[in-house]
C-alpha cells in the first residue's frame, strides 16, 4: 500500500493510519469510511458540534460522554465510536476533519484509487460527476475518488485537486489572470 509520508507524519495521519489497520484487521474498513462520511456531514451541517469538538473548556469526560451519546444516535460502527472516544480522551477531537480526510485517502490507495477533491460554483449532479470521473480516470490512468465541494467565490468552472496536482479552471482564475494582464 502506497501511503505518502505526508500523512503518516502528521498527527491526524498517524491516528487515520491506526484506524484503518485497526478496521483491516476487523474486515470493516468500508463500514468505518461511512461512519466518517456521516461524521464529516454532521460536521458540516452543525456547527454546535463543531464548536464542541475545539472547545478546550470541555471536559475530557463530558467530551467522551458527548461523542458516546454521538455514536449512538448516528448508530456508527463500534470500531468508530471507540476511536471517538480515544479522540475525546487524548484532546484531539479538533482534528478530526483531517483525520477523516487522511482516513479516506489512506483506503483509496488501498483499492489502488486516487482521491480528487473537486470544488464549483454550483452543485454537481450526478452525470456531471460520472464525466469527471471518466475524464480524470482516463487523465490519472487510475480509478478517482471524487468528493466535491461547493464554493460560490469561484463564480464558475471548476478546481480539481488530486494530491499535490490542481487544476483550476474556474472563472474566478481567469479574472484575476486578465487584471493581471492588463495591468502590465
């Protein structure tokens, strides 16, 4: 398996790393890359329960309790669950948003994919999706991964980033490269 050292001497790449032995050896690294994806969601869409997991006046025990109770009620894995409430014990709940990123990467190279995040103007809907997909496979001469953002600054067009490659063809790009050019 090729995993870059990037993320495996980063803090939230050593702890995605253990996970995913951990969820190798059970047979439920699937299970646990949707637990992640619920998680990355509720993240997104709640901002209590992000603020939660940076707060440093929380109590370790009332952080275990809260991600205890989290767990529970998204019925996540109880592989997940445990690691949340490791995270909740060591203090390192804040980077769990890189966690699950570095966990995602770490079982895309795994089924020998690469992993493109794919930020637009607007929401894609699924064929638009499956033309990227094909277009980059077909570029990368691997599987892509595609986890998509939206990001309304960029007007339109799109900003592919597959590892340390970006392609940015999006409107806000272009604008600031003509101002630049017709300043001199």
């Amino acid at each position: 398996m090729e995993i870059s050292a990037g993320i495996r001497s980063s803090l939230a790449g050593r702890y995605a790393s253990a996970l995913f032995d951990l969820a190798a050896e059970a047979g439920s690294v699937t299970a646990v890359e949707s637990d992640l994806d619920k998680l990355a969601a509720a993240l997104a869409e709640s901002a209590d329960f992000s603020d939660l997991i940076a707060n440093p006046e929380v109590s370790r025990a009332d952080l275990g309790k809260a991600v205890a109770a989290l767990a529970a009620t998204m019925k996540l894995n109880t592989l997940t669950g445990n690691f949340l409430g490791v995270l909740a014990k060591n203090r390192r709940l804040s980077a769990l948003p890189a966690m699950i990123r570095a966990f995602h990467s770490i079982a895309a190279a795994q089924r020998g994919e690469v992993t493109a995040e794919v930020a637009s103007a607007h929401p894609l809907d699924k064929a638009q999706i499956a033309s990227l997909q094909q277009k980059l496979k077909a570029r990368e001469g691997r599987n892509v991964s595609i986890h998509t953002t939206v990001d309304p600054e960029l007007l339109g067009g799109l900003v592919v980033t597959i590892g340390s490659k970006r392609i940015d063809s999006s409107i806000r790009t272009r604008l600031n490269s003509l101002a630049q050019a017709m300043k001199g």
